[in-house]
C-alpha cells in the first residue's frame, strides 16, 4: 500500500488515488489521513440465476406444503418480494450469513375470524414443521418477519435463508403486516412506513425512463 501524506500531492490527486485504489481492491482496510477509523469494502457477488432459481422451487414446494397444512384454518396467497422477485440476489464473501429470500403470506381471512397472534401462531407452527423436510435447520421468530435457516454445521455458516412477513394489502395502496412486539410477546397489525409508499412510482418511473428492463436484463 502507497502512503499518501498530506501536503505533498494536491488534495484532488489524494482523493483520486483513493478512488482508483478503492475500485481496483475486492476488500480492503485502509486507514490513513482522510480516516480516522480503519474502512472495510463488503465483497458482494450476485447468487447465479441457476442456483437461486433451484432455491427458489424449493421454497415454492415448501410453502405449498405450508398452504396445505394450514387449509383448515384459512387460505392463504404468497409472493417473493425484494431482490429475489427480481433475480438481483446478493452474498457478501467473506460473511458466514448466506443469502436470503423473502416472502409476502397474504391470509385470506375477510371476516377477520382470527387474531394477528392466531395467524402468525398458525403460520410459525406449519413452517416449523414442514421446513425440517426441506434441510432447513433452524427458525426463528423475530419482530416483522418469521426466517426459516439452511445452516452448514461443518463450517458453520447459513447457506440461506427465507423470511415471512405476513401481510394485508389496503385497498388505498398501504400495506400491514404482523408485528410481534417483544416487550410484552404480543402481535398487531402495524402500518408500513412511508418508504413502501413511494416504492410504486420509482418502479414505474424507473420503467418510463428504460432502466427498468435495463437492470432485469442484465440481472436476470
């Protein structure tokens, strides 16, 4: 590694020598006058369309199962959401976490015969039990979201991982979800925060301006 000292280049060509030494290292730590604290660059790599999709029809089958499990109960629909509905799926290398899915479960329950600690209950019991038959190990159940785990225990590491949000979607474009709050073990339907809102017409602005085909293709 060069050391550039202060005073002895232009500042701009410090900043360049910066720039280009960051671009050309996958990860790095680097420390020296512009920082106080040593800086890590994440070394991420897109999952290849082969393997998430082999993945991906797996947990299709699995939540099928779930569907199946659950029918005497309620119905339910499903969507993949996020990077995994747009094949953009991304691994950090040098991290033992993996790469995730996620999923939307919309319960068809319009007379609202069951609780939001029902449903969830419901929903947690089914993939509790269905997932093991799929090689995934471990569940957990946290404040928005419902992960089911694919671990390595031989280098201990998560292969990859699948969360559940269960979801209502409004008629006036808002969204809820089940939210467990932990302080007193109790679900509610909470609102999305103003940042779903706005999700819509980026995508469709994105769409109006060509990028949106664009970034599909070439991640597809």
């Amino acid at each position: 590694i060069i050391v550039i000292k202060a005073g002895i280049l232009p500042a701009f060509l410090n900043y360049f020598f910066l720039y280009f030494y960051f671009l050309t290292k996958k990860c790095i730590i680097y420390k020296n006058y512009y920082f106080k604290e040593n800086f890590k660059m994440a070394d991420f790599y897109y999952v290849t369309k082969e393997e998430s999709r082999e993945v991906k029809r797996e947990l299709i089958n699995l939540i099928h199962d779930v569907q199946n499990y659950v029918r005497e109960y309620f119905t339910f629909n499903f969507s993949f959401i996020g990077s995994s509905a747009r094949n953009m799926i991304t691994y950090d290398e040098d991290s033992n976490i993996g790469y995730d899915f996620d999923v939307n479960i919309e319960v068809n329950d319009p007379e609202e015969e069951y609780t939001a600690a029902q449903i969830r209950s419901i929903i947690f019991d089914a993939l509790q039990e269905i997932s093991p038959e799929y090689g995934y190990q471990k569940i957990e159940n946290s404040t928005s979201v419902i992960t089911i785990k694919m671990v390595n225990y031989y280098s201990s590491s998560i292969c990859h991982s699948c969360d559940f949000a269960v979801v209502h979607n409004c008629a006036d474009g808002q969204q809820q979800y089940i939210r467990l709050n932990k302080e007193n073990d109790t679900y509610q339907w909470v609102y999305r925060g103003k940042g779903y809102l706005g999700q819509a017409s980026k995508i469709e602005w994105l769409k109006k301006n060509g990028y949106w085909t664009k970034n599909i293709t070439k991640y597809s």
